[in-house]
C-alpha cells in the first residue's frame, strides 16, 4: 500500500498542537460523550488515535482503520507508551474497502475527509454512513467553513491553505476549498443535529458536525 504519511506521520500530533495548540484535539473528543458502554465505533483515519483512545476508555467497542502503516504504527507506539491497557482493533486498510455495513453506533471522520478532492470526498463519506447502523451517529471534525465578516473568513481561509498546501506538498493531499460538511451530510440524508466549534485566538477555526442516520421504518 503506497504510504502518503511517511515523511509527516512521525510528527503528526506535534503538527497538530503546534498548529492549533489543543483545538484540533477538543475538537476530535467533543462528539464523544454520546457512546454508551458497548457501543461500536470506527474511526476512519486515525493517526496517533488520541480520539480513539478515549471512546475506548468510555467502554466503546473501538475499531480504528487506516491506510498509512506509519499512522498506524504511531498510534500502537502511543498505545504501548501510555500503557494503554483496552483493546483496540486495528484495520491497515483503505477505508472504501472496509465493507462492515449496518455495523457501528457510530462512525467517526476526524481531519479525514479534507484529504480527499470534492468528489472523492462524498463518496467516502456516503460509504461511512454505510458504514453506521440505522439511527448511528456520524461525526465529523474539520477545519470550519469560513463565515461571519470578509476578514475572519478571509483569515480562516489562509489558515487553512497554510495547512492544505502543506499535507499536498510533504503527502500527496488534494488541494481544494473549505468543505462544508453540514450540507454534505445533509445531502447524503444525515440529519445534523450538532455543531461545536473551537478557536484558535478569535477565530473559530475548527469544528465537530454530529449527524444521525434515519432509522429503518
């Protein structure tokens, strides 16, 4: 499997906070306290998996899939550091081929989908609503679609292009707008339910879309 994240992947959490001090983290956590002990969740490309880690430690039945085996190596050197004790099962795959339908509680897509171009985007996504049981949760967290005045958008706008032509200059990423993943969800038949957004000094740069799939009649 061709490897994008070998350069970045090492530092990818040190990326993380250097770029967004613990934004990027709060924002991978805040949809989280609506799994129930048992409850099966997927993170679909999950890095170091600090995010994956906690729902675990929620009593979540946690699957973690991921293409890039530097990622996923990171994450179990994590796991192993911490002393993380609760199971964890690991899936090296691309995503599109995790054919689990109906499976997950919820389905988790945190700084995931901003890999993709726009087209590849809605499909990944439709397939990770597959993905969730009828009535599961599907959570995105990402980067803000830029509002409010011309300069905050325009501020939140170069903010993510430092970050976008960066992840397409050291692994390969699309370079694309700012996705706005309510209207996506939407589009898809997700009814959003919540947004939570995090800043970054006065700006809300970053945040965590809940949706839920309609359950079966």
């Amino acid at each position: 499997m061709n490897d994008k994240y070998k350069l970045v992947g090492p530092i990818y959490d040190w990326l993380s906070a250097v770029y967004s001090g613990k934004s990027i983290h709060h924002c991978k956590v805040a949809m989280l306290d609506k799994l129930k002990p048992g409850d099966k969740v997927l993170f679909a490309g999950v890095g170091h998996g600090k995010d994956a880690v906690y729902a675990a430690r929620l009593g979540a039945d946690v699957t973690v899939v991921d293409l890039s085996e530097t990622m996923l190596k990171n994450f179990q050197r994590n796991l192993d550091k911490e002393g993380v004790k609760v199971r964890i099962r690991q899936l090296h795959s691309d995503i599109m081929k995790v054919r689990e339908f109906e499976k997950y509680d919820m389905v988790v897509a945190n700084f995931f989908l901003n890999v993709f171009d726009e087209e590849m985007m809605h499909r990944v996504l439709e397939h990770l609503i597959r993905l969730g049981k009828p009535g599961a949760h599907v959570v995105v967290g990402d980067f803000a679609y830029p509002t409010g005045n011309i300069l905050s958008r325009l501020a939140k706008k170069a903010y993510w292009y430092g970050a976008v032509l960066f992840f397409w200059a050291f692994a390969g990423n699309a370079v694309h707008k700012i996705y706005n993943y309510p209207e996506s969800m939407q589009k898809l038949g997700l009814h959003v339910r919540e947004k939570k957004h995090y800043r970054l000094l006065l700006l809300n740069c970053y945040w965590s879309v809940l949706g839920t799939k309609p359950a079966n009649r």
